[in-house]
C-alpha cells in the first residue's frame, strides 16, 4: 500500500492506494459511521461495506443534482445523525462528489471520508478536495472545496467496471503525465496493453502517479487560483462536448485534450511531434482523436463555463508533453479554434 498526502486548508487527506474496502473501519468510527454509494456498487460490493446505515442513491450524472442532494439530508434526519457522524462515500466519481458536498455542508459539516470505486474515481474525482452538484446540466457549477480524510483505492474494485468505465479513467491518466510527467507518458506507451488487462503492477503505477501529480498541484493551489488551473487540461472543451453530446467523460476529455494540443501546435507552442504522440496515445487506448458536433451548441457551452473570466477562459496549453502552462484567451478565439478542428 502506498500513502500520499494531500494539506489542504480544512485539513490532511490521506489517499491509500491498495488499501481494501475491508479495511474501511480501521478509518473511520464504526458506530457513528453513514454510507452513501449507489446502486450498482451496493449491489457487487455490500458484503465488504460495514455493518452501517446506507443511503443508496441512483446512479450516473443525472443523479448529480440538489435534488438528490436534499433527499440524502432529509433520510440523515430521520436516522438522526448529527455532527459527531462520519459519513462515508463508496463509489465513483458521481458518488463522492455528492458525498463530499453533502458531508461538507449537513449541520454546516460532518467528516467524511471515500472508499473509490472506479478508475476515473481513483486518479481524479476522489482526490483534491473538490465536492459538488451539477445545476442546469452544467458540470459541478454548485460547491465546496474541503478534503475528505481519507481516500482508500482498491484496485480490486476495478475487475467489474465495464470497458467504458476503464477508458474515462486512463483518459485522466493521460492528461496527468501530459501535464506533469513525461516518464508517466512514456510508462503508459509500453505498458497500456497490460493497463488494459488491470495487471495489478502496472494499474498501482499508473494510479499511485497519477495521484502524486495531482496531489503535488493541489498542495500548491487548493483553491485553484494558478497552477491548479492546469488539471483542466483538455476538460474547458471536454466539457461542453460531454454535456452537448452525452458521450462519456473519458471520451469527451480525449478529444478536448487533442483540441488542447493541436492549439497548442498553431500558437507555436508544441511540435507537430509531440502533438501526434498524445493523438497516437489516446488511439492506442481506445479514445477519439476525432467527434462529431455541434459547433454552435459546444461554443454556446464554452460561453457558460464556471471558469471563464466575463468574454475569456484560462486555457491549458502545452510547451511539451510534461509542461503545461495557461493562458488567457477569449471565448471567440476558441469557438474559431473548435471550428478548424
């Protein structure tokens, strides 16, 4: 097992890596503990979980709403947990995103902790603090920064999740090593068939790194307000495909990361080289280079993104793989970019 450690300013969170959800009592108090997971993890899983209240919820982005939020406060109620409860994800992304939220802000907080069930899940969504609820179809416009305690990846959990699940995850492994590890990027070309049939050494690497690169970012910007900004590589685009398209995350990220790179390239920023090495990668693992769109509809997104600036965005450009940087640039300049692409 490896442990990482991420400081945050509403405290340390401890990201286990190999650790097993049979271990989860040893994290977190036993007799206070509430389980919030969804359907089908309940269903492959609830033999590990402990003996605990549950709250189960649906399952996908469409339950990632306040809706679903109020629901769990209102079930917490009549099970009469209180401030000294802990409440415990198990799940995906959707999972602990609405977990964190909830916990973070039930009688103005509760700890919390995440037992990560996914790929996605283990290399992003559960790591960094960032808790919160779609609105309006927009991706996690509603919450809070605060840091789960712990973060337990089993990567024995992975065996059931179908192919798609898989490639949503190594797309964020991807952009990790094109952002911050040129070493990773090289790893995953030699061992991506291997990552494919989760061998357990190379599945550990690529999510151990995957969490260091973050983590590292996150110790250094919790908020998001510079170097932090760079984890959204290939997402301001990936974005606003995912919700106009309904293709998955992982896919949708693929191709806003060629968009990204190929960006890049016309500024003068990245070589022609290095931009079809992250194309070739991202082919290799089963992910579009290449979508169909709506043009108007994508831009249309673009212009409601949480992080733009009025008529602009912080953009994630590339100098080489390993080195991001970003950059200003407006709304009108990216809608001309998607139209070339």
């Amino acid at each position: 097992m490896k442990a990482i450690e991420i400081h945050g300013s509403t405290g340390d969170s401890t990201i286990l890596v190999g650790e097993s959800i049979r271990s989860l009592k040893k994290y977190a108090p036993l007799e206070r503990m509430v389980v919030i997971t969804d359907e089908n993890v309940r269903r492959h899983y609830q033999k590990d979980f402990p003996s605990c209240e549950v709250i189960e919820i649906g399952s996908g982005e469409k339950v990632k709403t306040l809706e679903s939020v109020k629901e769990i406060y209102q079930r917490l109620i009549e099970i009469e947990a209180d401030r000294s409860s802990f409440i415990v994800g198990i799940g995906g992304g959707v999972v602990c995103d609405i977990t964190g939220f909830v916990a973070s802000t039930y009688m103005r907080g509760v700890a919390f902790g995440f037992v990560s069930t996914t790929l996605l899940s283990q290399v992003d969504a559960s790591v960094g603090g960032k808790n919160g609820v779609n609105l309006g179809g927009y991706k996690n416009m509603v919450g809070v920064f605060n840091q789960p305690q712990f973060v337990i990846c089993d990567i024995n959990l992975l065996k059931t999740l179908p192919e798609k699940e898989l490639l949503s995850g190594f797309a964020e492994i991807v952009k990790h090593a094109v952002i911050g590890d040129p070493h990773l990027f090289s790893y995953i070309q030699e061992n991506y068939k291997k990552g494919f049939l989760l061998d357990t050494g190379v599945i550990k690497k690529l999510v151990s790194d995957s969490i260091v690169i973050k983590s590292s970012i996150v110790n250094r910007d919790e908020k998001e307000k510079g170097e932090r900004r760079k984890l959204n590589f290939g997402h301001t685009f990936g974005h606003a495909i995912e919700k106009t398209t309904g293709i998955s995350h992982g896919e949708a990220v693929s191709a806003g990361m060629v968009i990204a790179s190929r960006l890049s390239r016309q500024m003068g920023y990245l070589s022609m080289e290095e931009t079809e090495k992250i194309e070739i990668l991202l082919k290799k693992l089963r992910l579009p280079a290449r979508l169909q769109i709506d043009h108007g509809r994508v831009i249309d997104a673009l212009g409601k993104d949480k992080k733009r600036n009025r008529v602009s965005i912080n953009f994630v450009l590339l100098k080489a793989i390993g080195h991001a940087f970003v950059k200003e640039i407006s709304i009108n300049e990216l809608g001309e970019a998607i139209r070339d692409f």
